[in-house]
C-alpha cells in the first residue's frame, strides 16, 4: 500500500448523487397546525430529502446525517450545527443520525484533523441548498415572489409575516427541482446561529447515564464471544498448539488457528493466532490463559528498541539522504561564531484508547454485517470484502461511538478478526480485545533519533540549520521496501520548518520497519515538534535573547512561505500552498497573545519556570506555554498551561476547547509518563501498570484556551494541541532547573 | 495442565505499586484477599448466585471467579459499567459495594455475597443524580468511554466527604483513567455537584 494514504485527497462532489425523494400520501394533505397565520406541519408521512444529509418530515422534524465517526472530537454534532445553521433548523427539532459506510457519502476516514476542514462548505451548501427550496415551496404557495420570504428557525416567513413551518413545506418542496448547490446563497457568517457558538455533544446524557452504545457495547443477541492469543511478535504464526485445557473451560466452544500475515503485515490483515470463542468473555479469557502454544519466529524475532534507537543515532549523525536544501549549510557552518548541537530521543509509544478495538461480526448466508467502532468505515468494508470473498455491496457496516480511538481505530484488523470468525463458527461473534491485547499489538508510534546542528553568525541570525530525522516508516508496516521516511511524513513538522534561515539542510536515514508502525494523534508532527521546539529555546539561550523574543526574531518578517521553492516534498496536509499558506504573521500572532495571557516572565518561586514552543500543524497555528514545577523529590507538577489557537473558524469553540486541554492531558502522557519497549520481537509493557499514562495527579491543573476570533477557513482541531506541548514543558523545566531534556518520557533523575 | 496459571496470577496481582496506595484500589485488593477469592483455573463448574443490582435481586449462574464486571455486562447487559484493563489500574468498571467505590474487573462474583451492588444505571432513581448533571453542566466527556466510572468514583466521593479538597478529588479520583484528558473538567464538576448536594 503506498504511504501516500497518509494524506487523503477524495472528495467528491457527493450533493449531486441525491435523489429527493417523497413518500407517503400527499392526497388529503392534513394540516394538524390550525394557528389562523401559520401552517407548521403537514401529512407525517410526508418527506423532503434533498441530498444525502437531511430528511424533514411532515412533522417538522429534521434528521442529519453524522457521516464521520465520534471518538471523542465532538464530530458527530460539530458537522450537523453546520447544516442545522444553513437550514435555519431549530436544533431542538434535529435528530442525528449515524451514517452506516458508504462511498457515497464521500470521505469517512476520520482522521487527519480533516472533517470540519473537508466538510464545512459541502455541508454548508448541503443545508443552504435544502432551506432554499423550502423558500421556493412557501413563496409558490403563497404566489409571492421568493425575495420576500425568508427561512428563519424551523419556518418560512413571508414579508407580510405569514409563515409555514417546515413541516407544512416537506411535501411542498420535495416536489421542486434541485437548485445547484454551487449557486445557492450562503449565510453571512454574521448572521449564524449555531457555528462559531459552543454546543454541547448530543450522546451527553447517554453517556452520562451510561445508555451511550460504543463498539464493545453492541449488544445483538446470541453473541457468542471470542479472543485471541497472538503471536507476541507481529505478524509471525503459530507452530502449534494444545486446547486440551481450554476446551475443558466451561462456555468454551471452539478453539482454531487464524493465519497470520508474516511481515509486513499490512495496514488491514489480522494478526492471526490461535482463537478460543465461547459463550462469554469469562469463559473466553480464561480459555486463553489455558492455551499451550508453540510460536513460529519470523523475520523480527530479533527486533529490540533499545539498540535500534542507539542504531538510528548513530545514523542521524552521518550525512543521509537530503529532502530540503536552502542555501549552503556546510559553507554556512563555517562562517558561523557559534554552532549548537543537539540529539533526540522518542521511544514507541501505543494509542491506548480506552475502549480497546472490538467488533461484533455477523456473516450470514454470503453477506456480512458488523458493528464496530471503527474511524473509517468505508476501509472496513473494503478490507471485509477482500477477506471474506464478497462483494463490497454484501457488507454492513455499522459505526458505534468510539471509546477513542487516536489513530488505532482507523485500520480494520479487528473487524477483520471478527467476520473471519463469524465465518468459521456460522454464528454472531464478538471480538474482544483485552489492554493486554491492545498495548502489546498496537500500531505503534514509531522511536526516532534526530540530530540537530545550528549555526549563530557573528550578526547573533541563526545562518544554517541541519536536521536529520531517522524513524521507520508507517508505510514499512504495509510495503517493505518503505525504509525511510516518507515525504509526507517529514511534511508534519520537518520540511516545513518556517524559520527564516538562509541555509537549511534537512536530511534522513534508513531505518526498515520491525513492528506494525501506524499514526498516531499527530503522527511524526510528535518527535519533529519536540526536537525543532527545544532546538529554538536552546538558540535563544544561545543568543542571550528571551524565548519569545527569540521566536519572533527567528520567524522573520511576515510573508508567506514559499514552500515550493524550498522543498518538492512539503504536502501541507494535502491543502494547494494557495489556498492554506503559511502565514508567518498568524505565527507571530499567536505567539504574541500567548505572551500576553501566560503574563509570560512573571516572577516565579525557586523550582519554576516557563516555557513556550509554537507549532503549526494540521493547518492550525498552536503556540503552547506551560508552566511547570518541580519539587525537591523531582516531582513534577504543571500548575497552568496556556494554549492559544489559530484554526480559523472555530466552528464548534467548546469542543475545540475540550480538544486543548485534554489535548494537554495526551501530551503530559508522551511528555513525562509513556514508554513502550521491544525486546526480543515482543512488547514488554503490557497494562497501566507498566505503560504509563497521566492521572488526574500528573495532568495540567489548568488549561487556559485562547481561540483567535477568525472568519478564515477552518483547519484542524484534534491534533494540533498535540505537538507544541512537550517542548514547552521541557523548555520550562530548563527554566526551572537549569537542565535540558532531549529524550521522552522526561527521566530528571 | 494449567502451564499458565501462575503467570496470570502474578499478572492480575502485581499492580506495581504505584496506585496501591489509592483507597479503592486497596479496598479492592483487601476485600479480595480477606474473601480469598481470586481467578482459579481449578474452577471448572459453574455455580448460581443471587446477588442484589440496583435494588433487585437478581439469579445469575456463572463460574465461581467470574468478575462481577463480566456478570453485569455480558449476563445482565448492564453495559454502562466498562472494560478498560482488567486489573483494577484505570477505574472504567467502577461499581459501588455497600457504597464503596470498587473495581468490579477485580471483585469474583463468589466473593459479592449479600452486599448491595450499584452501577451506573442505579444511582439515580428518578431523574440525573446531582453528579450526572454536573456532569452535563461542566461539559465533561469527549469519548465518554470512561466517564460513566469517573461518575461512580465521584458518586462515592461525595457521598463520604461532602465537600472535598483539590488533593482529596486527586486522591479518589487517580485510580481513574481518562484517555482524553478530561480531568480539569471532571475536577470542576465533582465540585459543582458537591456545591448543589450541600445546598
């Protein structure tokens, strides 16, 4: 599979693959509104569905379709307030709907921060173009010109101040031609209703009740339930196996072998192992722990991260393959007065949503249904037909609300696992994954050693910059001659380092992927932010200027980066450079509020510090300031981080907001507390016990959001408090203690 | 014939250390050894118990060390309770015994007994308990996956220290986990529900 698929580019122009349909009776229309001026509903039967999105009934009621997949970003309501506000939909009389997967709803990968970016203006013309024909079906009825009426919260008014609810004009309106949705009149953004103001999540009350059905949750009855030990080095097989033991469990009903991919094993191929299906998860998991079991040893079985991180170093300190080259970096070194160098370590790390992956499968009689909490449904499908043998057409898929997911969730093996065993068993099954299962099968964040050099002239201007980045691929896990990294993966936060510097070398170095390799929150955005973050802060302590300064020296003057002059490789998220620039002026900005609201410099007790990292990924300008303390035991605490946010419209500000200060949380985990280590082929970390993630003790006590008010084109949300953080906490433990830290998890002692 | 029953034992006892020292997960581990009860692969039969969920007695046949995690969601489906580690570190299956918070992926149906058991859906009768509507208010979930342990840990908090301290909230709370990192919110809503319980 070419790693390309990091970066999505299908968009269809999925309005015009409607059909507006009616069904019901229209003879006879019965008004149940008897209100002398206005007319609210019509024959219940009665249906407007103008596209893909919405369906209004005779009742006034709206249902919206939620086609990407709730993880916890708050998607599910974010994109349906879009339509709702171009509707002029009353939100109250709005239900939402989850979309099963289905290409025709366009993109439902739920990753990559895209959803809002993607959708916002389809989804815009989507409700502009339903709430127009419910304007032509009023100003028909009444014989009126279409100008003097106007749709305004569930109702179309004429000038006059009659009115017709939406409900009324279903009927009516399902019957007109379908405008084109690229002439359709958009809202003023002044005149919104529900985008750009915060909006609770609609599953709030399940969820707190506990009513909320995520994936694990699906409960179809006649389930049997099953597990699976793995082979604990991926992708290599069973040599064989006793189930004496395990079949003598009761509720154990059948023990079998699913084969295992070899290496690389692909982005959607199950793992293989041997499988223990039973009559519940009790009886299944301690079926399992009564598995014997001889493993085969594949081509990795000597694959440990401790020397293959010393191994990369060692690479990042020779000259590698070159991917940008500005200027004359090695000439520039020599002109420089001062050089700076610096080495940096991220280890694995693994998603740890806290649902783990699970799928509940159904194969029947030639076709497949599932229910999973699955990032990308559509993937799914695929990923089913090819293994089953179908036709994409005779797969369901379900989406359920995702325990998190973080990235994990958008590769199908675990689906995959349990249509397989639906097959086998000619039964309903549920795959259950316990933390075992999911910290030691993960598709890992890949370990990376950088190396950084820096020169500082004799005017204090950085001159040159070297960067060499070394990690395997996400694309080794699927192809094997992907041994370095790939353009797009250098593109989060390598190759686009804006910082105006005449001679800029970025280089890598080969590094074969020997474990399944997958993206995570932010993806190499993680190690090139830490390294490129903590790189500044040492330059300005190198120049004798104060970080933020520094930053805003180093920046240069406001322009927009020209990228394709300085790089072929850069991606820009897969946005044209023209439509999402870089603009080293929204750069600044943030930087600036930042100053102003951490009250950057304040007077700090002995053991304190602040420090700043600014980062734009994702599209979304972050700069990040934290403020951390540390005890004489070497405890560290974080009393305050300041965050301020430039993602353009802000469509849904409180789960932006919520999106920061957990995003804090995530990142004190990779900053201070997450290590996950191979020895021998196998994962060493196995629960919370031993892979750490941040309490309520270790996270920020407070996360101060600041979202630049913008009307520009909104960008992501999800990732991008991702990056930032990590340097600007170690930047202020330099603060506060003098030493530099160029490896997580942070280790003071 | 079990190769691997001391290995799973050690793996469902070694809890490292680190959050020992949290009440719940102490009163979990105390409970159990006090029951001796813990996972048994020489269990081989199944066995019926009553046991009392939310005020209702209730008949469930099951292996004698099936977790009481395992009987809510897959023999009674009350699925509000959550699977997240299976060793008492993260707090997602939270359940009240008598009233105490307690881990119910560690607590053996054999050892429940007499003692009342409340999840999620029982602690509110009519209407959101003041901890759920807290909850709204303050806009606490994102994936929400974990929070219907958070509300039970909060529940048993507030019940036993009606207006609790930052370091007590930390302190009843650390043996929760919440991937999304909503714990600044969780914070601030166990204090508005203490708030509205005192009033």
């Amino acid at each position: 599979m070419d790693d390309h698929k990091i970066f999505k580019v299908s968009r269809r122009d999925f309005i015009k693959t409607t059909s507006v349909g009616v069904t019901g009776l229209l003879i006879g229309m019965s008004i149940s509104c008897t209100d002398n001026k206005k007319k609210l509903t019509g024959d219940p039967q009665s249906r407007f569905t103008p596209n893909l999105f919405i369906s209004i009934d005779g009742n006034g009621d709206v249902k919206l379709i939620a086609h990407r997949s709730e993880m916890g970003t708050g998607i599910k309501t974010s994109l349906p307030i879009i339509i709702a506000d171009e509707l002029e939909a009353d939100w109250s009389k709005v239900k939402i709907e989850q979309a099963l997967g289905d290409d025709k709803y366009g993109d439902q990968n739920t990753d990559g921060s895209y959803s809002v970016r993607m959708f916002f203006m389809p989804l815009r013309k989507a409700g502009a173009m339903a709430r127009t024909m419910l304007e032509q079906a009023a100003a028909k009825e009444w014989g009126v010109d279409v100008s003097t009426c106007k749709a305004v919260n569930h109702e179309v008014v004429h000038s006059s101040g009659k009115a017709f609810g939406y409900g009324y004009l279903a009927a009516k309106a399902a019957l007109l031609p379908l405008p084109d949705e690229n002439k359709v009149t958009l809202k003023s953004p002044k005149d919104f209703r529900y985008i750009g103001k915060p909006s609770s999540i609609i599953d709030m009350e399940d969820i707190v009740t506990g009513q909320a059905k995520f994936g694990l949750d699906t409960n179809v009855p006649n389930t049997k339930v099953a597990v699976i030990k793995r082979n604990p080095e991926a992708g290599a097989g069973v040599k064989s196996f006793n189930a004496e033991a395990a079949s003598k469990i009761p509720g154990v009903i059948k023990v079998f072998k699913l084969d295992a991919p070899g290496f690389p094993t692909n982005f959607f191929k199950p793992l293989g192992g041997v499988v223990v299906v039973a009559d519940n998860t009790w009886s299944a998991l301690k079926g399992r722990e009564a598995l014997v079991i001889e493993w085969e040893h594949g081509k990795n079985a000597n694959y440990s991260s401790a020397p293959y991180i010393k191994n990369m170093m060692k690479g990042a300190k020779s000259k590698g393959k070159v991917r940008r080259d500005n200027g004359d970096v090695d000439e520039a070194f020599k002109a420089s007065k001062t050089l700076l160098e610096a080495e940096f370590i991220v280890p694995h790390l693994a998603h740890a949503p806290m649902e783990m992956p699970c799928a509940v499968a159904h194969f029947h009689e030639q076709s497949c249904q599932v229910w999973a909490p699955t990032q990308d449904p559509q993937g799914a499908k695929k990923a089913l037909a090819g293994a089953l043998g179908l036709d994409e057409k005779a797969i369901t898929v379900n989406v359920t609300l995702l325990g998190g997911a973080f990235g994990r969730k958008s590769k199908p093996d675990f689906i995959v696992e349990a249509a397989l065993i639906s097959k086998n068993i000619g039964a309903q099954v549920r795959v259950v994954w316990t933390r075992e299962d999911d910290i030691q099968h993960d598709f890992f964040h890949a370990p990376s050693a950088q190396y950084i050099k820096v020169g500082i002239d004799k005017n204090n201007r950085v001159n040159a910059w070297l960067h060499r980045s070394v990690f395997p691929s996400i694309g080794g896990t699927a192809a094997e001659q992907a041994i370095e990294p790939s353009g797009g993966e250098l593109s989060l936060g390598m190759i686009d380092m804006p910082y105006d510097i005449k001679n800029v070398r970025c280089e890598t170095q080969q590094a074969p992927t020997k474990i399944r390799i997958g993206w995570l929150r932010s993806v190499s955005n993680i190690q090139h932010a830490f390294a490129i973050g903590c790189m500044v802060d040492e330059i300005a302590h190198a120049r004798g200027v104060d970080p933020v300064q520094n930053l805003i020296d180093m920046i240069g003057d406001d322009r927009r980066i020209d990228f394709a002059s300085l790089t072929k490789e850069l991606e820009n998220y897969s946005e044209k450079q023209e439509d999402f620039p870089w603009e080293t002026a929204r750069f600044k900005n943030v930087i600036q509020v930042a100053k102003e609201k951490s009250s950057w410099g304040k007077k700090l007790p002995k053991g304190s510090g602040q420090g700043i990292a600014v980062h734009r990924s994702f599209l979304t300008y972050v700069a990040c300031v934290v403020e951390v303390n540390v005890d004489e035991n070497n405890k560290i605490t974080i009393p305050k981080v300041d965050y301020v946010v430039d993602c353009g419209l802000a469509v849904n500000p409180e789960r932006v907001k919520s999106q920061f200060e957990g995003g804090a949380s995530f990142s004190t985990s990779i900053a201070l507390k997450s290590e996950i280590t191979v020895k021998d082929g196998s994962v060493v970390e196995s629960n919370f016990h031993n892979y750490f993630l941040a309490r309520m003790s270790d996270a920020p006590i407070q996360t101060a959001v600041h979202i630049i008010e913008s009307n520009e084109k909104p960008t992501g949300a999800g990732e991008p408090p991702v990056p930032p953080f990590a340097p600007a906490l170690c930047n202020a433990l330099f603060a506060a203690t003098g030493k530099r830290i160029r490896q997580l998890p942070v280790k003071l002692t | 014939m079990f190769k691997n029953t001391n290995h799973f034992l050690a793996r469902k006892w070694k809890l490292d250390g680190r959050h020992l020292a949290l009440v719940p997960v102490r009163e979990i581990i105390l409970s159990m050894v006090k029951d001796n009860c813990y996972i048994d692969f020489k269990i081989t039969h199944m066995a019926t118990y009553q046991i009392n969920i939310n005020g209702q007695v209730q008949q469930v046949e099951a292996m004698p060390d099936t977790p009481l995690l395992w009987v809510l969601r897959d023999h009674l489906l009350l699925t509000g309770t959550k699977f997240g580690c299976g060793i008492a570190q993260c707090g997602a299956c939270t359940v009240h015994l008598d009233g105490m918070a307690t881990r119910s992926c560690g607590l053996v149906i054999s050892s429940v007994g007499e003692r009342k058991i409340t999840t999620i859906e029982g602690i509110s009768t009519g209407g959101l308990h003041a901890v759920q509507q807290a909850w709204i208010e303050e806009n606490v979930p994102q994936c929400g996956f974990c929070q219907t342990g958070q509300i039970m840990s909060a529940v048993a908090l507030i019940t036993q220290t009606p207006n609790p301290t930052d370091e007590e909230i930390d302190v009843a709370m650390s043996g929760n986990i919440c991937r999304c990192g909503t714990y600044e919110r969780i914070k601030k809503a166990i204090k508005r529900a203490a708030k509205s319980e005192l009033k």
